[in-house]
C-alpha cells in the first residue's frame, strides 16, 4: 500500500471534515480530527502551501480553511469509481431529498428505429425496440422515415420539429419519457438555471434523451456550470439495468449519498 504524503492527508483530512460539517476549519481542530500525532504548527504551513497550491483558501483573516472547487474536482475523480453498477431502489428518494441532488434512473434498455411496417397503407408502425409509434399513412412519409432506421426517439423529436411532423414529434417525446423509472430533485435544477440566468439549462438537463447520449463518468465545466458536478453510472434499479444520472454541488458528500442509496442484495 503507497505511503500517504502529510500533505495528501491534511488536504484529504479538510475535506472529509468540510462535507461533514460545511464549516470552515482551523489548524488545531483539524489536528484532533487527523489520525496520527500532527502538530498545529506543522499544519499551519500545508495549509499555507495548499492554499499556494489553489486547492485551499481562506474566507477571512482569522477563520479556518475551506476546500476550493479545484480541490473538489480531484477530490471526486479519485474518490468516485463506476466500475460496478449501483444497486438502488426505495432507499434512493429520501437520499436524493437529503443531499439536495436531481437524479434521474432511465432504462439502459436501448430504443431506436429499428423498423418502418405498412399496415394496409393506412398506418405506420415505427418500432423502436419494445416501444412503437403509429402514424397516419403516406408515401413520402414512408420514404423519409425509412432512411431515419437507427434514429433514437430524442433524435425523431427533433426531426419532427425540424420539418413539421408535429405528431412524429409528440409521439418520440412520449417514447423517450417511457425510458425514465425514477426522477426526483427538479427544483435542484431549476434553482442552478435561475442562478445562472438560463432557462434553455432547466429544460436541457430534464430531458432524459440528454444523460442518455452520456457516456459514463464524471462532469464538470464542460457540462455543467461552476461548482457543480454531474456523473452518469450504471445501475440496477429494482432489479432492471439501468443508468442514473445525478446533478448537484460540488461540495455534496457522494459517497454518503451512494451508501445511503445502496439497497441491500
């Protein structure tokens, strides 16, 4: 096992006890919280280092030391793993509800078109994998559906509005809401697009078809907006595959929050 640095573990040690607690923190408290016999002072210049470093800063002259979102960002992609599904079920609303997260639990079952039947040149049935569409007949309809054979229903969506097919539209949307098993926390989602002063953000990150083109893995500025974090993981969601997709702060303790979801085997 790699020996753990001091500087490693005072930084590793502000964290944990800044999840826990939200507080700031001084050199002497810490100190009583660390494992091992650390002196104040010794502390004292990691904590003048760190800070050096961008991973700590102080929100007043005389206060303790919080983590900075750099610090979090390394913190959670070396904490965070998804090598293996989470198992969740009941036990994931009333987490979602204490850490103040959106979550949402969509079928890893994929759907897109996969063919175009002709029932008596009066309908068109549009299956995508267990789900289908019916549309009212035509020709020309045919020919354009018949090169979409691949499209997803968030991709059918958009054609549809794109060229008028309001009833293509429709229809895809209610088929790629047919994916969501569980969604909880969209106020979370709607107060960080009022703070950012973009609505298109609240309706963006509320369709499923949007964490369903993600691949797995952790998010940050290049999808979500500063001191926020969003991951995508694999799950099995009482008993059927599944992805769930979480949004929230970076300062939300996630490893909690994924005990805490962990149904039992």
């Amino acid at each position: 096992m790699p020996r753990v640095s001091k500087r490693d573990l005072i930084l590793d040690s502000i964290i944990k006890a800044y999840l826990e607690e939200n507080l700031p923190i001084g050199s002497s408290e810490l100190g009583l919280r660390m494992p091992g016999d650390i002196p104040a002072s010794t502390i004292r210049v990691y904590f003048k280092k760190l800070s050096q470093e961008g991973v700590l800063t102080q929100l007043h002259v005389s206060g303790g030391r919080v983590p900075t979102d750099v610090a979090m960002r390394q913190y959670w992609e070396e904490r965070l793993r998804f090598d293996r599904p989470l198992k969740l079920g009941d036990k994931l609303a009333p987490a979602v509800d204490a850490f103040g997260l959106y979550c949402l639990v969509l079928s890893a079952v994929p759907l897109a078109l996969q063919e175009i039947v002709n029932i008596e040149n009066r309908y068109l049935l549009l299956v995508l994998g267990g789900e289908e569409i019916v549309l009212g007949y035509s020709s020309p309809l045919e020919r354009f559906l018949t090169s979409l054979i691949g499209a997803t229903p968030k991709d059918l969506e958009s054609i549809g509005t794109q060229v008028g097919l309001h009833e293509l539209r429709d229809k895809a949307a209610r088929v790629k809401e047919a994916k969501v098993l569980f969604k909880r926390g969209e106020m979370s989602v709607y107060e960080m697009a009022k703070a950012e002063e973009n609505p298109t953000m609240f309706r963006l990150f509320l369709d499923p078809g949007f964490p369903d083109a993600l691949t797995e893995g952790l998010f940050f500025e290049d999808l979500v907006p500063e001191g926020y974090v969003a991951m995508k993981h694999k799950a099995i969601y009482q008993g059927e595959d599944a992805h769930v997709f979480c949004l929230g702060g970076l300062y939300a303790d996630y490893e909690r929050f994924f005990i805490m979801t962990k149904e039992d085997a």
